[in-house]
C-alpha cells in the first residue's frame, strides 16, 4: 500500500470513530452536519473543505457536535 491509500485509511478510521462519537453526545448542544457544509459522502468527492468547514463554524460557535452521516467521505490533508 503506498502512502496516500495509508492516510485515506486513516483518516477513513478517524471519520468513523468521530460518527460514533457525535452520535453519543449530540444531546442539546449545537449540531453541524457535514452535509449542510456541502459534503456528498459518495466516494468519488473530496469532502475535505466541508469537513473542515463545519468543524470550523463549531468552533466558532464555541462548540457542539461535528455529525458525518453515513456514507463514504474522500478527505485529504490540505492547506485548504
């Protein structure tokens, strides 16, 4: 496996691991879905920006949660 396809993979396992998590503690704190972001889940576009938009206007917001609804997120590190 070269090293692009190693990063996928992890940031494929991270992806899934925060899913997990934002669905636990969503609660009532504020939620910001990748998907209001502009990101498709679909496998074959890079989802990166939304991603990091939505964590961003979380931040912003002064936290919250970060859902990433089922489907398959293309992410890369970037200097977006």
């Amino acid at each position: 496996m070269n090293t692009n396809k190693n990063s996928m993979l992890v940031v494929m396992a991270l992806m899934t691991l925060l899913v997990g998590s934002a669905t636990l503690q969503a609660g009532d704190a504020q939620v910001f879905s990748v998907r209001d972001f502009g990101a498709q889940g679909d496998g074959e576009n890079l989802d990166t920006k939304a991603i990091q938009d939505a964590f961003d206007k979380c931040g912003k917001a002064g936290g919250g949660t970060v859902v990433i609804p089922k489907g398959t997120y293309l992410s890369a590190l970037s200097d977006l």
